[in-house]
C-alpha cells in the first residue's frame, strides 16, 4: 500500500502512457479492420477512409465509450485476491495495457488483423496467473474466447455469403442488372440501416445511460432504416450512371450504386466500434486511477474527465499513423472486393455483431469481419481465397492470448523491481 501514496501520481502517469499506446494499438489494427473492406472495394480512398474513422471513431469513443466502466475487462479475473495487494493490480493493469498495446503494434507492423479483446485479456491473465494466484483467473472464460476463434467466422461467414448470393440472383445474374440494382438496393439500405442502427443502440448509447428497452431499439432501429431506404433510393438517383447494354459497363454502375453504401455502413460501423472497443483501453486505466485514488478495489469506476479523450485521440493517432497495413491485409489481401462484395462483408460483420449482444455470445470484431470476408471469397469458390495469408492470420489468432501473457509477465515483474514492490 506504501507504494499507491509514494508514487501515485508517478503510476497515474505512466498507466497513462501505457493506456495512450493501448488506445494507438487498437487504432493501428481494431479500427483498420473496421475500414478495410470500405478501402479495398474502392469504395473510400484510404484518405477518406482515416478520415471517416477519426470523425466517428472518436465520436464514438467519446460520445458513447462509457461514463462508468468495468475496471476488470469481461470479468476475466476476481478481484477478490488482490484486496490486500492492491498496488500488484495496479502494476498488474500498467503491465498488461503495456503488453497488448506493443502485441498489437508488431501484428499491425505485420499486416496480422488480430482481437484487441484477446489482446488484452491475455495480459491480464497473464500477470493475475503468474504474479498473484492461477486461481483467481476465470478459466472457463478463457475456453469461450478460444471456442470463439471457430464460432465467430464461421457465423459471419454464412451471413456473408447468404447476402452476397442474394444480390447475385437479384441483381448480377439477372437481364437486367442495374434496373434491378435501383429496384433492390434501397431494400438493402434499409437492412443495413435496421442493422447498424441496432449495433449503436446496443453497443454505444447504453453507454451513455440511454438504456432503451428493446422495444424502444427495435421501433427507433425500424423508423432509422425507412428513412435510409428512401433517402439512399433519392441518392442512388441523383448519381451519373453510363447508359449501355455491355454488361461491363452495367456492373460498374452495379457497384457505383454499392459504393454509396459502403459509405454509410463504415461510418456506422466506426461509431460503434469506437463506443465499444475504447474500453479496451480505458478500462485497466480507470482501474489505476481508482485504486490509487481510493487505495480500494471496486467492481466500477466513474471515469476522470481526461480518460475518455486520451482513449479516442490514442485511437486516431494509431489509425493515421499505422492503419495502412492491415487495411491492406482485410480489404486486399484475403479475396478481391468490389463494393457489392465489401456490402456483404461488412453487413454480416454488423448482423453477428447484433447476434452477439442479444445472446452473450463471446466475440471479437477482427474475427466477425475476416470470417465476412472468407464468406465473399467462397461465394467465388476456393481459388478465390489467398490461403497464405489465412494460414498467417488463423496463426496470429492463436498466438495473441500467450503472446499478451508472456509480455506481461515480463512487464509486471520488471515494475516490482522497478519499485521495490
């Protein structure tokens, strides 16, 4: 405990840093991700892309990334075993934000798309195994995320290639591709519009204490998509389209009408992406802050004002900086996108996101959406698939949880030296 009153300021300070470099990880790989099938289907430059990330990103983050928040991500750990060792927690969360946020960095160097969520889960388990008791780890947690790594792409995937074959019938395969392009694709604006709306109901605004009943969500998520479809049917009329019957030149008005589209799902998606995964960041360095505070543990913190700034500006700085790399990766590297491609993907990334929060289904964003996109690429057949680079990101998957473990420890130990603990 002597340590909390020596150096308190001191560990508010450097659980600070450590939080900023866990926030610019989540940047670099979480929001690339987010972004990626928006830039490889061409449908945003990747200027436009940061662009869009940073505004809604940190709305997100900001707006809607919680004025309290679980100091112990996922209750992972029991807190109960360090009621007497409060600075080990304390050292413990500046050890893990520290440990993930340098993972994600080498697997955004890479170009590996991996779970900020494992990330940092695994760090925690890591230190909270080794340094305090294996037992005050919930380990049938851990075999969710691990079951996860399956579950997830593999419902994503069916979506993606459920919504991908629908458009082809519709639209692609028909005489007529894009008369029927303008008939169906405000129907698909809507859904999306339903679907993203619900995503920010359920992932961000009950953050901000607007917790609405579901049917509250379901009636606002229905009104939001009517208004989407028709404003998407005035756009898509409104855009110049070059008139021939070659059936090149009608796909390509085909995707100028899905690009549209794609504009709007990456601004939804990055709203709630930054409402929910911010926490990530912030949620370990609320814990520092409260403990060192309070020299107590609490199951929540309210936030200090500064938290969720440094979170979302951490965010931004990552995307800007880092992003480019794993953008590549999702929105190249795996299958080839057009904007109809990249709808699909993003669109069942959404569905398995709200599938997720209504039945407690463990999930990561990064697997929801790279298992989206093997969907697309096998509604083409296998050799449409770059299985190389699947091989490196099933592999990076695997590695995340011991590689925050390892890093952890490492870290937290070396802070016990560091302060004579």
């Amino acid at each position: 405990m002597e340590i909390l009153q020596s150096y308190g300021m001191i560990l508010i300070i450097l659980a600070a840093v450590v939080g900023f470099v866990m926030a610019w990880g989540i940047g670099a790989n979480d929001v690339a991700n987010a972004m990626g099938t928006s830039v490889g289907s061409k449908a945003l430059t990747i200027k436009q892309a940061i662009i869009i990330a940073m505004i809604f990103e940190f709305a997100g983050a900001y707006l809607a990334g919680g004025e309290v928040t679980s100091t112990i991500r996922k209750g992972i750990i029991d807190t109960a075993y360090f009621i007497d060792i409060p600075e080990y927690l304390v050292l413990g969360m500046i050890s893990a934000l520290f440990a993930a946020g340098i993972w994600l960095g080498v697997a955004s160097y890479l170009g590996w798309p991996v779970s900020t969520t494992h990330s940092i889960i695994g760090a925690i388990i890591g230190f909270t195994a080794v340094g305090v008791s294996v037992d005050a780890v919930a380990w049938s947690k851990v075999g969710g995320i691990v079951g996860s790594w399956v579950v997830t792409p593999a419902i994503s995937g069916i979506i993606a290639y459920l919504i991908y074959q629908s458009a082809s019938k519709l639209i692609f395969q028909t005489d007529k591709p894009f008369e029927n392009a303008q008939k169906y694709v405000p129907f698909y604006m809507a859904f999306a519009g339903f679907v993203m709306a619900l995503v920010t109901i359920k992932k961000g605004l009950k953050h901000v204490g607007l917790n609405m009943s579901d049917t509250s969500g379901y009636l606002l998520a229905i009104g939001l998509s009517i208004v989407i479809a028709f404003i998407g049917k005035w756009l898509i009329s409104r855009q110049t389209y070059s008139h021939s019957d070659d059936a090149d030149l009608q796909r390509a008005n085909v995707e100028k009408v899905f690009a549209l589209l794609m504009v709007v799902t990456a601004c939804c998606m990055a709203f709630a992406h930054g409402s929910n995964d911010v926490a990530n960041a912030i949620g370990p360095l609320a814990a520092v802050v409260s403990v060192v505070s309070t020299g107590e543990i609490t199951a929540s913190s309210t936030l200090a004002p500064w938290i969720l700034p440094l979170g979302g500006l951490g965010i931004v700085a990552g995307l800007a900086l880092f992003g480019h790399r794993v953008i590549a990766t999702i929105g190249e590297g795996i299958t080839h996108l057009t904007p109809s491609r990249g709808f699909a993907a993003e669109m069942a990334a959404a569905c398995t996101v709200v599938i997720a929060s209504g039945t407690g289904l463990p999930i990561s964003t990064t697997q929801t959406l790279v298992g989206a996109v093997l969907g697309v690429g096998l509604a083409r057949g296998v050799s449409a698939l770059n299985l190389g680079i699947i091989r490196n990101i099933v592999i990076s998957w695997i590695v995340t949880l011991p590689a925050g473990a390892l890093l952890s420890i490492a870290c937290f130990f070396t802070l016990k030296a560091v302060f004579g603990v």
